[in-house]
C-alpha cells in the first residue's frame, strides 16, 4: 500500500500524526502537495491552509501560521509555527487582531515593529477567511 507517515509539531503539542495519501501546503510561491514517493524535500512554508487527505480519501483542513518541511522515505515531519481546525478558531478574537494590527499600520509610529504588525494581519485575515468569515 502507498503509505506516507505524516507527524506535524506544533511549538505547544503534537498535532497530528497518522498515514496519509496526500498534504497540501502553502509554500512560498503556491501551494504544493506532497504525494507517495516525493523527491526528497526541506522548506519552509507561509501562513495558510493545509490540507490532510487520509488512507479513506477523507479530508482535513487546517489554518497555521508557517513553518518548516521536511519529507524524506515517504516520511513528512511538519514544524508548524501554529495549526488549528475551524473549530479552535475563534472568529471574533480573529477580527479584533486584524483591526489591531490594521490600527497599528495605519499609524505607523516609531515604536511600531511593521514586520511583527504586518504578520499579526496576515495569521488574522487568514484565520477569518478560513472560517468563512468577513471582515
């Protein structure tokens, strides 16, 4: 059978582990997806959504805010800066990070951390587009 062992760490807790056909991830440039046999791979990825299909073609979703890569032996170990369902999002406490984060880069003060600020938007916008919320 075309088995690909698939652990994701998150920096508070293992957050998945199992067999699975295929993960999607989203690199860089464009997502990308991991199949059975891939070449040897080591990347980061970027804030997105990450996408488990299991041995029974049953799909999972996932948010998380980036991290590192690294497949090898059909073996994929995923560093994931953070990842969470639909479910552990919280849609208000993720719109009320972006009007933050918004605030912050609107005013732009010296003390400000632009990159830190500019991130904080992105994770927020990200976790509101998966739930199918608007801003």
């Amino acid at each position: 059978m075309k088995e690909i062992n698939l652990e994701i760490i998150t920096p508070s807790k293992q957050a998945y582990k199992g067999i699975v056909k295929s993960i999607t991830v989203p690199g860089s440039l464009g997502s990308f997806q991991v199949l059975f046999n891939h070449a040897p791979l080591l990347s980061t990825f970027e804030i997105g959504k990450i996408k488990i299909v299991n041995q029974a073609d049953e799909e999972t979703e996932f948010t998380t805010g980036g991290g590192t890569i690294e497949v090898i032996d059909n073996k994929i170990l995923i560093l994931a800066d953070s990842l969470e369902t639909k479910e552990e999002i919280d849609l208000e406490r993720a719109k009320s990070s972006y009007q933050r984060a918004k605030e912050r880069l609107a005013n732009r003060k010296a003390d400000i951390d632009i990159l830190r600020a500019e991130a904080s938007l992105q994770r927020a916008l990200n976790r509101i587009k998966f739930v199918g919320g608007s801003i």
